[in-house]
C-alpha cells in the first residue's frame, strides 16, 4: 500500500498539464483513500481489538477504489463518440494523436479501441475522404496500432473491414494516390494490411488472403514485403505489451503459401530472392531461436505450395542447413520442434532429403 501511495504522490506532476487552477478528480479521491485506509491499518486498537465500527467506511472506500481503479475506460469511449460526431479535420487529427498515444500505454486501452466502432470509422473515412493526406496517415497509423496486438474482432466490424476495405488498401499500395506527394500512404497501407491480418488464425477463411488472390497485381505490395523480410523488420511490432503477437511479416507470409491461389501471387525472380533470404535467416538464426521455427515452417509452405522442386533453387544449401540443424546437440523444446519440421518435410519430400537427390 505505502508503495501505492507513494507512486501516486509522485506523480502529482502529471497535473501539471491540466489547465490552472483544475486538479485531477481521481488523484485526489486516491490520496484519500489510500490514506485513510493507511490510517485504519495502523490503529493498534483495530488490530487488537477487532472494531467493527469502521467497516462500512472501509468498504466504501475499497469500493469507490475499484470504480477509480477498472474505470472500465468510459473516457476513452467517450472520445471515441466524440470522434465519430466530429467532422472538422484539425479536431479528428488530435483526436487520432490521443489514440496513438492512448494505445501505447496498456494492452487494455487498445483492447477497449479494437472493440469500439473507432476501427470501422476510421476504415469508413479512409475511403471516403481520400484527399484529406494528413488525416488518412494519421488513420492508417492508428488502425495498424489498434490491430498490432492481434486481439479477435467483434463479428460485426467485418460488415467495414471487408473485402472492398482491403482492395482499397492493395490499390493505394499498387497506384498511389494523388494526395499522396511524398508516398507515404503505401507504407503505412501494408503495416495496416499486415497487422489486421494477426486477428485471422485461420488462412481459408481470410478476407485478406481472398482478396490478394482475386487482385490482378500486387507486385508492390510483395517487394515491400520482401524487403521488410530481408531487414527482419516488423514494423508492427510498436509496443512491449504482453502477450506479443506473432512476427507479422513471417505470419503473412505463412498465409499467402497456405494456398497455391496465393503462392502464385510472387513473380519467379521474387520467388528466387525469398528462398535466398529464407535460407539466410535459417542458417543463421541460433539453435532455440523461435524465429528459426518460423522461417522453416514458411519454407515448408513454400515446398508444398510453389514449383519448388522443379526449379530446386538453393537446394543443396537448404540440405545442409537442415541436416547441420538434425545433428545440433541442443534439448531444448524449441530445437525439436525445428527438427520435427525438418523431419516432416522429409516425409512429404522425400526429394529433399540429402540422400535421395
């Protein structure tokens, strides 16, 4: 309790930025709660005696603590209503600044925002006022953090985040827009496109994977994503809070190979440079590295989904990566699951294997 109060008192600082003469109504209620409670834990009396005299007070106070304390982000909710009522442009570009900024102090602010009509207003204005650059930056960077956590969605919101939602996002990443001067939005498009697609487990039922595998062509949007690969970069990955999602960049990729619809979307030389990077990042990723796993299940999907075993590019590379990661002493729980895939794409490939090529 006392290092409660302290950490309260401490921060009174905080208020500095509320306008002169206001204070903040919880941290007043939190001093004197914590300080009257403070108070009955340290009445000798209470202690040895027992006294019940006092328990509707305390109550009172605990209760009116646990109202401060959940809160159940009323506030936030109200902002949010606030947003969707607010059409003047200079107002809806703060407001956005204090999403970005409430999304990056808990997990539970983001949760709240994901499960509030923010994600299928911002998407709804995305394409509506596509000539507004600020804001649409703004938008897409809010989106990609509310969605950065791969938290499931409410059901309904897909009736926004839909097909034509996602089109809208590949045609922007393909051609542009004439807003856009400094071409900003594609980058931002694909950190959207990436971090909606961490809500989806399962590829079959992705609108995400639908929609690349109907759009004539996305030759952009597979650079960016080569190139991000190849830096090991996720530029999803904004916050520290726990649990962290799953490598964007690698999950995405694992969804486009789930399917041969999909797989087909990368041209032959950006197939070539894939393999390249794949076979890098696994001969140098370290024995119990989780990411090892990743990009090894990825290279299966790609066996399995590509012509790969006609065109066999870097093949005897992969074989000697895998049979070096067969022979590693290390026991961890990691490490066998490296060679459990290893192994299973021996059984599906015998091809692969280092004494049958």
């Amino acid at each position: 309790m006392e290092q409660i109060l302290i950490s309260v008192v401490e921060s009174k600082n905080l208020s500095a930025g509320l306008p002169s003469g206001q204070i903040c109504h919880d941290e007043q209620r939190l001093e004197v709660i914590f300080a009257d409670l403070a108070r009955h834990k340290d009445d000798a009396q209470q202690r040895s005696w027992a006294l019940y005299e006092d328990e509707n007070v305390i109550c009172c106070y605990l209760e009116e603590l646990l109202r401060i304390l959940k809160n159940e982000f009323e506030s936030v909710l109200s902002l949010v209503a606030y947003y969707q009522m607010e059409h003047r442009v200079p107002l809806r570009l703060r407001l956005l600044k204090c999403f970005g900024a409430m999304c990056s102090l808990d997990a539970a602010v983001i949760s709240t925002l994901v499960n509030s009509v923010l994600p299928m207003e911002l998407a709804r204005d995305m394409q509506t006022h596509t000539q507004d650059h600020q804001k649409m930056c703004y938008s897409a960077l809010v989106l990609a953090m509310m969605f950065s956590m791969g938290e499931p969605l409410p059901y309904h919101h897909y009736e926004h985040l839909n097909s034509q939602f996602v089109q809208f996002l590949l045609d922007v990443i393909e051609d542009g827009l004439p807003s856009d001067t400094t071409d900003q939005l594609p980058d931002l498009f694909v950190n959207v496109l990436l971090a909606f697609n961490l809500h989806i487990p399962v590829p079959e039922h992705n609108v995400i994977m639908t929609t690349i595998s109907k759009h004539s062509n996305v030759k952009t949007f597979t650079e960016k994503l080569l190139l991000l690969l190849n830096r090991g970069d996720d530029p999803v990955c904004i916050f520290k809070h726990q649990p962290q999602p799953p490598h964007s960049v690698l999950k995405f990729l694992q969804d486009i190979f789930a399917s041969k619809d999909t797989a087909s979307i990368f041209y032959h030389t950006d197939m070539m440079v894939l393999i390249d990077i794949l076979v890098r990042q696994i001969a140098d990723l370290s024995p119990g590295d989780k990411l090892r796993m990743e990009y090894l299940s990825l290279m299966h999907a790609i066996i399995r989904s590509t012509p790969y075993l006609q065109h066999q590019h870097r093949l005897a590379d992969l074989q000697g990566i895998l049979q070096r990661i067969l022979g590693e002493e290390e026991e961890s729980q990691q490490c066998q699951m490296d060679k459990l895939i290893i192994l299973e794409i021996y059984k599906e490939f015998p091809e692969i294997s280092p004494g049958t090529s």
